[in-house]
C-alpha cells in the first residue's frame, strides 16, 4: 500500500512536470513568433525574417510561420526568399486566399508568369497528398461494391448505381492524382533568390548567358557540377545556374 | 485537253488562262485603294555628262490620265522613255504598279533636283514627292571598265554614319565578277544593300552601272582613307565584224577577264566641338526626335504599366543612350527592352523604341519625369537636347481587404489590410503559429504510393481469383481423374460403339460423357446428372435454350435405350451429330462462369 502510494506520487510528478515542459516550449515559441510580427510591423522586416528563419530552425515549420516568413522577406526587398516561403506554404495550406494574392502580387511585381492553366492554376489548389487518397478511397470503395457480386449477390444487385459511380469517380480520382504527380515531378524544383543573374549556357561565369533569370523566377534542377545546378526554365529550355543563386523548395 | 480560243493578235490562250485573266481584271476593278506615288532617280551619285533615269511609279494604279513635267532650269538633255505598267498576284494579293520613266542629262554639278508635280492617276490628282541626286565634277576615264568611290562630302564627324557607294562603270556587258574589295581602316562597316544595276549614257555612248551601297562609321578623328578599292570581273568584248549595239543588246563577242581599281578616297573626319557640349552627351550624332507614352495613365498604385519612348531620326543609332525615366521614391523602374525599325534599306532612318515596365506606388506621384539626352547634329554642327514631355498619370490608393481581390481595372495588384498597408500590397501576417509540420516527403508524394492506392483492386482481383480456385478445387474429383473418363476417350468409344451398332456400349458411354461433362458446370456430382438438370441449373445458368434442347434429346436417348428397346446403328450416328456440339456449349457455359 505504501509502495503503491509513492509510485502515484512519482507518476503526477513525471506528468506534471513533461506538461511544464511541454507549456514552455509552446509559449517561447508564441513569444518570438509575436516577436518577429512585431519587428515587421515596425518596419525591421528584414529582422523579422532573420528571427522567422531562427524559429523555424528551433521549433519546426507552421503554415503560419512559413507564410510569414515570406511577408518579411518580401518587404525587406528579397521577392526571391519570399516566393520560397509561400511556395513551401502553398505546399501545406493551397488554398488560403491571402497566399495565393501575395504570390500574384509577388510575380506581377517581379514581371514573373502567373500560374494559369489547369496545371498551374487549379491543381497548385489541390495538394497531392489530398488527390493520392481520394484516388486511394475511390478504389477501395469500388473493390468493396465489385466484390459483393461473390460474396453478397443479393446487396450487389442492389447497388449497381453506386458501384458505377464508385467506378467513375475511381477514375476521375486517379486521372486528377496522375497529373497532379506528374506536375510535381516536372515542374520547378528551385527559386532564383538572387538579384540580376541569368541562367548560363554552361557550368562557368564565363559562359554565353541562355537566358535572363529574374529573382523569384522558378526552375528545375535537372543535375549539377562543380557547384553549379542544370536547370530547365517553364519552357524546358535548358542552362547552368549558380547553387548559391537559387533556393531548393524542400522535398 | 484543254481547249483553246483564237483571238485576232495570233497569240492562243486556254480558258484556265482567260478566266484567270478575268478575275484579275475584275479584282483590279474592284480596287479602291488610293493610288500611292513614288518618284525616284536610279542612282544617287553621278557624273556630270552622264545621263540619270527618273521613274514616276503608281501603286495600285490602272493609268496615268495626265502629268505635268515641271520644267527643269539645269537640264541639259532629257527623253521620255514611256509607260510601263506591271501587274503582281502574290498569296491572291493583286498589285499594280505602273510607271513612267525618263532619261535626264543635268547641266551643272551640284544638287540636280526635280521637284514635286501633280499627275493624274485613275482620275486622281496626286502630287510627287521631290527628289535629288548629286551631280559629281567630271572625271577623265580613259578605261572602257572603271570603278569608283563616292561620298556625298569630303567632311564628316566622328560617329556620324556615312553613306557610300562604290560605282562599277562598263562599257561592255558584264558576264561575271566578284565582290569588290574595298579598304576601310579606321571606320566600321555598316550595313550594306544587293547591288544594283543602271544605265547611263557618257558621251553617246551606253554604259552599264554597278552600284555598291553601304554605311560606315569613323572611328577617330583626322584624314581617314576610304579604299583603294578593287573588283575582278569579266566582260564581254564585242567582236569586230559586229555593230556594236547589235553585241550591246543582243550579246556575243569574247569574254575577257578585268580587273577595275579606285583609289582611295580620303575624308576629313571632324571631332564634335569641346564648346557647347552637355555633360550627358555619349556620343549619338545624327538627328532625332523622342515621344513617351505610357500604357496606362490612371492606375492603382502597385499596378505595373510600360512606359514606350519612341525615338525617331537619322543617324547612328547604335551610339545613341536609352532615355531613361527620372528615378524617384515611390517608383520602381525595371530594365527594359529595345527594338529598331529601320527605314531604309541601309538604317540610316529609322525609329528606335525603348519599353520599360514601371511600378508607381506612391499616389502622391503625379507624373513620370524623363532624363534629357543629348546629340550632335552634324549639319548644323550644334548639339541639341531632348526633353521629354512628362506624362501626366492618376495613381489611386488600393481599395481595402475584403472589399475586393484586386483592383477596380482588373489588373493583377491587390488589396491590402489597413493594418499593414506600406504600399506594398502585401495580405496581413497570420496570428496564430498553428500546428507545427513536416516539410519532408510525404507517404502520398512516396514513388510506391501509387501502387499502394491501387491495392484495393489487387485485392479483388486476388479474390476472385481465390473464389473461383477454391470453386474448382470443391468441383474437383477427391482422386486423381480417371483417364478412362477423359472427354477425349469417351468420345471415341462412342464413335466406334456408333460405327459398330453397339447400342447399349453407346448410350452407356454417353450417359458417362454427359455426367462428366455437367457436373462441373452445374456444380453437383456426376451420379446425381440427369435431363432436369438442364432446366433446374443450365439454363438459369444462361446455356441457350437450342442447346438445352439438343442436351435433352440426348438424356431422351439414354433414358429410352435404358428402359426401352435397342436403337438401330442409324439412329446412333444421327444421334452423335448432337453430341460434340452439346458439349461445346457445355464448355463455354463454363468458362462464362
């Protein structure tokens, strides 16, 4: 009884004190966040950024902080670390209304393509994640429905309706999954962070410039060598680009 | 066969031909374009005794009702050489030119000009424009075959583009010849035109002029030569026994190969004047003039819109300076692109324009400002500067968050919170950290994800595979198949019992045939085979109601050889017809199950 007694004791001590811990940790966290929104309010909005970055170094990446972190880069001149949080924010959360309008803003400003089209535009709005479980559900669903024809012939008799639909909706969920894939394993990988650089016909600074690449621009890397990425544009056209000019979206 | 039509001048014409020939007049009738009149000289350079060819073209023109030649003061000879008309179908474009040309002799050295007179063209009255050629101080030419550099003067500037021509005179036709080569150390060429070829008469007689068109430009100030110049050809000497305008018009002769030298032509380059000049002069001479517009003059602060500086003039364009717009906080300028459009084949003319995206935030800004540029005219040896008229543009403030996603012109810009408005558009900063995530690679962005999604239909399709397995191996006989009991060998004792008319061997081996064959269709075992069978599971099971029948008929057979009496070899065979197509249906009636 008495050994009973202080390994209860032991126990509210252990959850009391992983709890403080736990409280700590998530009000420093709230604390710098507060802290970086107030550096950007003010105008520090480089600042801002910079302590962004170190929370998220710390503590681990939120929608919120991603998001953010892309306003004060954005306002400290640096449209190119700015695209690449909002990116990486679009990446968790498409579907917000102010991301989406201060990405517009950003590639208006920088003169950069504006995502349009079905596989720009509409599929930037769906994560993959999202399409890859619909298209998972749907299958699951019509294997069920397809397999009562043997073990439950009178209840697939009764839903023939639903097992097309089911049907349709499998494809419908798989062709939306397919080209959301295929989308991500073309399309641009990195973002230009650096101001007046161009893509390069070669892997040298004294090789021809292939083309202009404006700071927020967005590429593919296709390879690398000596510190230099390939990287293809929108177009597919082909070039060489400095690794300390571009940001790597994260996998 | 095409069939042809002979009209009274001999020539024979196909009715392909005619009515095409029709349409074009037609269309030609139904012309309404305005005529356009060009006058110009073949060329632009000559000597004094020579003779010059003057053309009047009308395009799009059917007839030149009426023309007043002016009257010449320093003319020493002229000839009119008549009318020409000609008629072009290019991509079904009809055109038409027409024209009338003259042969002029000037008088003196100097500017020859002819100025602007009125013609009737098509009932219209239209005026020509007035042109000069430079009439050159006589050259002694002792040679049949010459060549020449000209400059319209002996004193430039530096940077000031030249236009020269290097002049091929032939007494005889030319058969063939290579490029000229022509010495220009100390200047850049330029651009250069197709050669072309004239005629000109010296002294009464007829010579073939091979004019070299092309610009330079000097690169440094002082005495430069231009040339020597030299040309290979050949030509072709009339022979002696000829006339000589019969070889001249007609050809033959010998041809003998030449080569025509210049000599160097030397110009006086003169450097633009220390006096007077600006301090953001880089360079440009010539002549120009500059007009900016901007896409847009009243937009919401944030909105991009292109400012276009057109810049219109004569000289060297490559060394005039971009215009740029007055930078000002509140305005972000980008780097901009630039086009040329000459307007004539060497670029001497023409119109440059400069495109420049521009970002205006701040509304208190009310007009775009541009830099003056400057340049040297060489004619009136004076540097001039270009102001350009400022525009004047509305910048209205961005409407707030939540009253609309972009501005009231449609453009891209948007709407900023009050809170964070800086006039940068930007959307509010998010309170709340949230939930903390992963960036890394989900389990959906995973290669193997896909195949992961499929499972379910691979798990079906493994069931069913499974079912119909499972059903088989129930169907199955517990001990290995007798090989006695094979389709295959009952079949042939059936043959040869039918052969033989061995009723009861018959009907015995084809009782078997039929247990073997149904049970594992109809799911029941062999012994309990018999003609309801057929009603109570086959046909449900879909076997067509003619091979239910033929199955029946052949139960019948058994039945009535078991219980009744002996059956005759004949009605054995007949019966056999039965028997394979019956179980061919059997067969399928199981695979579709």
């Amino acid at each position: 009884m008495k050994l009973s007694g202080i390994f209860w004791q032991i126990l509210l001590a252990t959850v009391l004190s992983i709890g403080g811990w736990l409280g700590s940790i998530a009000s420093a966290r709230a604390d710098a966040f507060d802290d970086a929104a107030r550096l950007y309010e003010r105008g520090q909005a480089l600042e801002a950024a910079s302590m962004y970055e170190q929370i998220a170094t710390t503590r681990g990446y939120s929608y919120a902080l991603l998001y953010n972190m892309g306003n004060a880069y954005f306002r400290a001149g640096s449209p190119g670390m700015a695209i690449w949080a909002w990116r990486e924010a679009e990446y968790l959360n498409p579907r917000h209304s102010d991301l989406q309008a201060n990405l517009a803003l950003a590639a208006n400003r920088g003169n950069l393509p504006v995502a349009k089209g079905l596989a720009d535009g509409t599929l930037r709005r769906i994560r993959l994640c999202e399409s890859a479980w619909a298209a998972f559900t749907a299958t699951l669903v019509w294997a069920t429905l397809l397999s009562f024809g043997r073990t439950l012939p009178a209840l697939y008799h009764k839903t023939t309706s639903l097992r097309w639909l089911a049907g349709i909706a499998t494809l419908c969920f798989w062709a939306l999954y397919g080209t959301k894939y295929w989308a991500n394993l073309t399309g641009p990988n990195c973002i230009v962070v650096a101001h007046d650089t161009a893509v390069r016909f070669g892997p040298l600074e004294e090789a021809p410039v292939a083309f202009p690449a404006p700071e927020g621009s967005e590429l593919r890397i296709v390879g690398s060598r000596n510190g230099w990425f390939q990287v293809t544009d929108s177009n597919a056209k082909p070039g060489w680009i400095d690794q300390k000019h571009v940001k790597r979206r994260l996998p | 066969m095409v069939k042809t039509i002979q009209i009274p001048s001999g020539r024979r014409i196909g009715t392909g031909s005619l009515a095409r020939m029709l349409i074009l007049l037609w269309c030609l009738a139904c012309r309404t374009h305005a005529a356009n009149v060009t006058a110009a000289f073949d060329r632009l350079f000559i000597e004094l005794g020579e003779t010059v060819q003057f053309t009047v073209t009308a395009d799009n023109a059917q007839r030149i009702d009426r023309i007043q030649f002016p009257e010449l003061a320093n003319l020493a000879g002229g000839q009119d050489l008549g009318t020409s008309q000609q008629t072009e179908v290019i991509n079904g474009a009809v055109s038409s030119h027409i024209s009338r040309r003259y042969r002029l002799q000037p008088a003196a050295a100097g500017d020859f000009t002819v100025p602007s007179f009125k013609l009737v063209v098509d009932g219209q009255e239209v005026t020509t424009p007035t042109v000069r050629c430079r009439v050159l101080p006589v050259e002694q030419h002792t040679n049949t075959v010459w060549l020449k550099i000209v400059t319209e003067r002996d004193t430039y500037t530096l940077g000031e583009t030249i236009p020269l021509e290097l002049q091929l005179y032939s007494a005889y036709n030319i058969d063939s010849g290579s490029p000229p080569n022509l010495s220009l150390d100390g200047f850049i060429k330029g651009h250069d035109e197709k050669p072309s070829q004239s005629q000109t008469v010296i002294g009464g007689k007829n010579h073939i002029v091979l004019t070299f068109r092309m610009t330079a430009t000097p690169t440094k100030g002082g005495d430069l030569q231009i040339g020597p110049a030299s040309m290979d050809l050949a030509v072709v000497v009339p022979s002696q026994n000829r006339a000589r305008g019969f070889d001249f018009f007609f050809g033959g002769g010998s041809a003998q190969k030449v080569t025509a030298e210049a000599p160097a032509k030397t110009l006086h380059i003169l450097q633009p004047p220390m006096e007077g000049r600006p301090v953001d002069y880089a360079g440009a001479v010539g002549r120009f003039t500059a007009k900016a517009t901007a896409s847009r003059t009243n937009f919401t602060a944030g909105d991009a819109i292109t400012v276009k500086i057109v810049v219109s003039g004569q000289g060297a364009f490559d060394t005039l300076p971009a215009p740029k717009l007055e930078e000002m906080p509140g305005i972000t300028i980008y780097t901009g692109t630039n086009s040329f459009v000459p307007g004539d084949s060497l670029g001497m003319i023409g119109t440059k324009t400069y495109e420049q995206a521009v970002i205006v935030e701040d509304p208190a800004i009310t007009e775009l400002k541009f830099e003056p540029f400057s340049f040297f005219d060489p004619q009136t040896r004076r540097y001039e500067k270009v102001s350009l008229r400022p525009i004047k543009i509305k910048v209205n403030r961005p409407a707030v968050a939540g009253n609309a996603a972009g501005s009231t012109n449609g453009s891209n810009t948007l709407a900023s919170e009050p809170t964070t408005a800086k006039g940068d558009g930007l959307r509010p900063l998010r309170v709340d950290y949230g939930d903390t995530v992963s960036l890394a690679a989900g389990l959906s962005d995973a290669p193997w994800f896909p195949a992961l999604a499929a499972a379910p239909l691979l798990a079906y399709a493994i069931l069913m595979y499974g079912l119909t397995l499972a059903k088989r191996q129930r169907l199955a006989p517990k001990t290995a198949p007798d090989p006695l009991l094979s389709r295959d060998s009952l079949l042939s004792k059936l043959a040869k019992a039918a052969d033989s008319g061995d009723a009861p061997n018959y009907y015995n081996t084809l009782n078997q045939l039929l247990q073997v064959e149904i049970a594992p269709v109809a799911g029941v075992p062999p012994n309990s085979v018999n003609s309801a069978i057929v009603e109570s599971k086959l046909i449900p099971m879909g076997l067509p109601s003619e091979e239910g029948n033929r199955l029946r008929k052949l139960f019948e057979g058994v039945d009535e050889a078991r219980f009744g009496g002996i059956a005759k070899p004949d009605t054995l065979r007949a019966a056999m017809a039965d028997v394979e197509p019956a179980l061919n249906a059997l067969r399928q009636l199981q695979w579709r199950n």
